[in-house]
C-alpha cells in the first residue's frame, strides 16, 4: 500500500505575507486607538475627580473655617453652630433656675422723673363694701409707666414779613433753612428717613409706607432719594476727617467682603480701629478701591489684614496677619484628622502670640520681651515642620490628582507654606508710638 500524495488544497486559506503585515497594522492602529481612548478617559476621570473635590471643598466651607459671613452659610452649618451655643449655655446654666440668680444683683427700668402723676382711688372697701370717699389714706403705692406720646405733626408756619423802608425800598426776612418750599417736611422728619433707611436698612418703599401712616401725609420714594443724597453730601466734612485720622493711627485693621448694588456684584471696604470705622462700596475690590478710599495709599503704619494678594502691593506700609482669619483656615484644614495636630499645635501658638501682645501693652511695654518672643518663635517653626512632615515633599504638581496628592494634602501644604513665607506679618504685634530721637531695637517685635 502507498503513501498518499500531500493533499495542498488545505492551505490553500492560509494568508500571505503581505495579508499578515496588514492585519498586524490594522491591529496596531486599533490598539494606538484605544490606547487614546483610555487616556482620554484617564484625562476626564481627573477632572471629574478635581470639580468634585473643589464642589465638596465649597459645600464644606463655613464662617467658622473660611472668610465667608455668617449669612451664607448653609442650613446645617447653622443649626449646627445653634445647637453648640444651645449645649454651652446648658452647660454654663446646669443646676440653675431660670431667672435671676439668688443674691445677683436684678436688672429693670429705672424710675425717671414723671411728667404727669395720675392718683387713683378706691370708692369702696373690698371687704364690707362700705363707702371710702372720706376714708384716711395710710400707704401709697407708686408703679411708673414709661410710655411714646401720640404721634402728631408740629405745623409750624414761618411768616417772613416785608417791610418798605423810609427810601422806599421793601426788604423781605430770610426764612430758617428747614422752610425751603411753601409746604416742605422739616429736619426732625428728614433725619429720621435717613435713620430708617441707613441704619435700620429698611427698603426705600417700606420707609415711604412707614412715614405716610405715621404722619398722615404721603411721603414718595422720590423724596427719599433725594434726602439721601443730601445726607451723603453733608456727611463730607465728617468722612474727611475719619481718613485723617485713620491714617495718623499707628494701626488700623482693613477687609473687605461683597455685596450687591442693584443687580451688579460690589465690595463693602472696611478700613477700622478700636474707635473708628470707615465703610466704602466700590465696584472692584483691589487696589483701585484702595486708592478710592484714600486711607491706605501712603499710609505709613500697621495694616492688619487677611493677607489678600493685592495688599501686598502696597509697600510703603507694615503688614499683619489676621489671627481671625488664619484660625479659620486652620480649622478648616484640621477637619481632616490626619492635620489636627499641627493645626491645633498652631492655634495655641497664634493665641500665645496675642496674649503676650496684649499683655505687654497693659504693661505699659513698647514690645514683647526678647524671652517670649524666642519662645513663641520656636513654637511656631516647630508647628511648621510637623505640618511639612505630614504631607509629600513639596511642591505639589500643578495638576490636580498628580504625584498622589490629595486635595487635602495640597490644601495643608498651601496653608503651612504661606504661614512660613509670612511669619513676620502672622507674628507681627502693633507697635506703639515711637518717641523721637530714640533708637528702635534691631530686632522685631516678633521675628527671626
């Protein structure tokens, strides 16, 4: 029996060089494509990944870990900050009755001088019923009544006489500046508009609603306005001389927060002292607004702030850190237990810091003691490194999500950089008056 011839029609299927070489292409492109595809994907998850984290960043920021007011903060934050001061005032009241304490002193109205007595008298004994028309009295209790008369209109009518001298001339009397019209609201009216609107804040409608019913006449919101702006432009002299002496004051303290004017965002700039405060609304918030005010410009002494980007640009000036403020960034950064220590570490050491400030003032000491100073100094590198230590070595990527950086890593490094960058203006204490021709310490009040 013979071997069988090889049967060739059985590769007859099997491709060629050339079919290979163009399905291994095919195959690489197809990979290079998906390749792309999951970098892409890679691409969008880190965004997504970094919009929730900045979306989460904002939904837990607070007036207590942040600089935003105490009127934006949400529903919860709220109940949750009413709720402490609930827990600390039962804690503070725990075992007591409500009400005035045993042996405290009480606090009531005090009796003023009456403007009226009205004495009543019983008509008949409570007891018999028997007339007491003629009764003797034998005690007297006196109860006082403080209380708004009605409100009425004092209509005054100013006459100015014309009299026609012995010349012939005729010469008519000025009338009172509060008579500028036939029929006008006199000064009393005028400034109590003023008081509604600007120191109550109630809207302009309401106001011209609350005055036409108290005074029986219409009040129009047109009016209003008008007395407004004449109220700002009386008011000149008197914020002329706050600027001056905000700029003679050898500290004063400067923020600012947004708000709105009509339907357009604008900024409410504070510039402060213990005594004095001076408010301004401007439509932007750097140093066009600063310049606006016309305090900090040339301005040679303290300003204590937030450390804001564009105060940094004023130069011929001291610079200090808030406490306020950096306590809230530390709080906010201490939310993630890993950072509490350093976090807490450093509130002591801020509060330290003001307590030896205030501390040399009432000593009547022009700076803190070298001694304190070293210590705190000390305290505060030392809060610094332990801060540094906790955290991948810096800096972070400027990408999100990169170099297994978490957003809160990066928030801890941000925060313990700009303290060390910053440490004089954070421990900087307000200097007090300098006499002349005395020679200042080399050293500051608190640096390195």
């Amino acid at each position: 029996m013979g071997i069988p011839a090889p049967d060739h029609s059985l590769f007859d299927d099997t491709p060629s060089y050339g079919e290979l070489t163009e399905q291994l292409a095919a195959s690489q492109l197809l990979i290079e494509q998906q390749d792309a595809r999951i970098v892409d994907f890679e691409t969008e998850v880190r965004s997504l990944r970094d919009h929730i984290g900045r979306l989460e960043f904002e939904l837990g920021r607070s007036s207590e870990n942040s600089s935003k007011p105490p009127s934006a903060d949400p529903i919860a934050a709220r109940q949750s900050r009413a709720e402490r001061r609930a827990q600390a005032r039962g804690a503070r009241s725990s075992g007591r009755t409500q009400g005035k304490q045993p042996g405290a002193p009480g606090a009531h109205l005090a009796r003023v001088v009456p403007g009226r007595t009205l004495t009543h008298t019983p008509t008949a004994c409570g007891h018999c019923g028997g007339n007491l028309g003629r009764a003797r009295v034998t005690d007297e209790i006196v109860r006082q009544v403080l209380d708004i008369p009605g409100i009425e209109l004092l209509v005054t009518d100013h006459v100015a006489e014309r009299r026609r001298c012995r010349c012939g001339h005729e010469t008519t009397a000025a009338f009172p500046r509060e008579a500028r019209a036939p029929v006008c609201w006199g000064p009393g009216v005028r400034a109590f508009a003023v008081y509604l609107m600007d120191r109550q804040h109630i809207p302009r409608e309401r106001t011209a609603e609350l005055l036409s019913e108290m005074l029986g006449a219409g009040v129009s919101t047109g009016w209003l306005c008008q007395v407004q702006q004449e109220a700002a432009l009386r008011l000149g002299p008197f914020i002329d001389a706050v600027t001056d002496q905000l700029r003679a004051s050898p500290v004063i303290h400067a923020d600012e927060t947004g708000t709105s004017v009509k339907t357009h965002k604008a900024w409410v700039h504070t510039v402060a002292t213990d005594v004095l405060t001076l408010l301004g609304v401007h439509e932007r918030r750097g140093l066009e607004s600063f310049c606006a005010m016309g305090v900090l410009p040339g301005y040679g002494g303290v300003v204590v702030h937030d450390g804001w980007g564009p105060y940094e640009a004023l130069d011929d000036l001291l610079h200090a850190q808030c406490h306020v403020h950096l306590v809230r960034h530390l709080r906010a950064v201490g939310e993630t237990p890993e950072f509490s220590i350093w976090t807490a570490q450093m509130r002591r050491v801020l509060a330290d810091a003001t307590s030896a400030s205030k501390a040399a003032a009432a000593a009547g000491l022009r700076r803190v003691p070298l001694k304190v100073t070293d210590d705190i100094v000390r305290r505060y590198d030392e809060a610094l490194d332990v801060a540094f230590a906790l955290v991948p070595t810096g800096p972070p990527p400027w990408r999100r999500h990169r170099g297994d950086w978490t957003n809160e890593q990066r928030a801890c490094w941000n925060l313990a950089t700009r303290m060390r960058a910053q440490g004089l203006p954070v421990l900087r204490a307000p200097p007090r008056h300098r006499r002349p021709g005395r020679q200042q310490p080399r050293r500051a009040r608190f640096g390195w």
